[in-house]
C-alpha cells in the first residue's frame, strides 16, 4: 500500500464517523452512512481500509448447488483470498440476513492475511466466533445457512452497493461504534485533513461545554472571541 494510503488511514483512525458524516456533508455528500450494520462487538478503535468488493446476486439453483465451494476460482473464496492487507471487504449481499455472508472459517483466513476489517450488508454465521476475532467486522444480524441457500457470488471489486451507499473499489471505509462511513478516494486526502482540524475543535467545544458554558456563540462559532482563545487552547496542548 502507497505512503499516502497509510498516511490518510492514520489519520482517519482519529476522527469519527459522526464528524466524517458532517464533513461529507458540507461537500454535498448527504447518503454515505451504511444502513442497517453494526458491529459484532463493541469497536475500541475506528476500523479504517480501503474498500475491497464482493457482490451476490440471488441465488440461480441450477448455477449453485453446494458443490460450487470444491471450485478454488468460486468468487467468494477468490476474494478472502485476494483481499490485500489493511484493506476492508465489503460485501454486498442485497440487505438480506437470510443466508450468511460468510462464517467463522473465512473470517478467520481475512484477519491471518491482514484485512483491516469485514463488512456485509447482510449476516454472518457463526457471528459469536467471527465477533472473538482480532479483526472488526459488522453485518446487519446473525445469520446460519449457507449464503448458497440465497446468493449468489458473481463479481469481485467493481462497484456495488452496501446498505444503500455505493462502494467503489478503494473508497475508504471508516468504522467505530456508531456504524459506518464511504469516503470517495478521490476525496480521503481532502476529508481527513478537514476532520482532523473539526475534531480538535470539537474536543475544544466539549472541553468548554463541560465546564459550563453555553453553546450560543460557541457551537457553531460565531462569537470571535471563541476563535482566539480556542487558537490559545491548541497551542497549549
């Protein structure tokens, strides 16, 4: 992975999902929230990646009999495969928790390779094992029959959709507790540097919140006194 990349990861590792949604927003971004996941245990650290794809469609019965799995080019096997390091595969399994994503076993291989996370838009089997893991994953709830019962693995890091947010290979993903957000690639640079200065203010707001004072003038700054003594508070720290 370039410099860059780990230089905009590490820098999104300190910022929030809450704080990326407002950036995005001010740049007319308003959909960039995955609805409906969350995940398996409680986060400790932003899970932080590019996007790596993996799209199902419904499952065809004649197309995707159990035996599908003993093929070493199956899709699915193909991307816990090839997902890069510090990368995050997101899985588009068209909202449904019907049949699983994936179990314990894959996971399991993704975290060995060193992916920086695992995201479906549906469930996960064996959700209790895959939550144990050392490597963060959300889905949208437990699931257990096969994803051969419903889905359908059919490409592999072009574009989908998760959870009603267009994914496009390379996008970064960001996920804490609150759930998860899309930036474009194209945007990372640009996005974390903003929200690294919005996170400092927002610790300085919360600093003076705490101590009492009101949010009138202060969040949103329109008092400029509140400017100058916050250009204090960052030079002490």
């Amino acid at each position: 992975m370039e410099n860059n990349s780990m230089d905009i990861i590490n820098k999104l590792k300190q910022v929030s999902t809450a704080t990326i949604a407002t950036c995005l927003f001010k740049k007319g971004l308003k959909y960039q929230f995955i609805q409906d996941v969350q995940p398996l245990r409680k986060m400790t650290e932003p899970m932080v990646g590019q996007a790596y794809t993996l799209r199902y469609i419904p499952a065809r019965e004649d197309l995707n009999p159990i035996s599908v799995f003993r093929n070493p080019k199956h899709l699915q096997r193909v991307a816990v495969e090839e997902c890069p390091q510090n990368h995050v595969l997101v899985i588009d399994s068209r909202k449904s928790a019907r049949a699983a994503s994936a179990g314990s076993i894959l996971a399991t291989r993704l975290m060995k390779r060193g992916v920086a996370g695992l995201v479906t838009d549906g469930g996960f089997r064996d959700s209790a094992e895959i939550a144990a893991l050392a490597m963060p994953s959300y889905h949208q709830k437990p699931s257990a029959p096969t994803n051969l019962t419903l889905n359908q693995a059919i490409a592999i890091n072009e574009p989908i959709g998760c959870g009603d947010v267009a994914v496009f290979p390379g996008d970064y993903i960001v996920g804490d507790n609150d759930g998860i957000m899309v930036i474009p690639q194209h945007l990372a640079h640009e996005v974390a540097d903003e929200c690294l200065k919005m996170t400092s203010y927002e610790d300085f707001v919360l600093e003076k919140v705490g101590n009492g004072t009101s949010i009138v003038g202060l969040y949103p700054m329109t008092n400029d006194d509140y400017l100058s003594e916050f250009e204090d508070w960052k030079k002490n720290r």
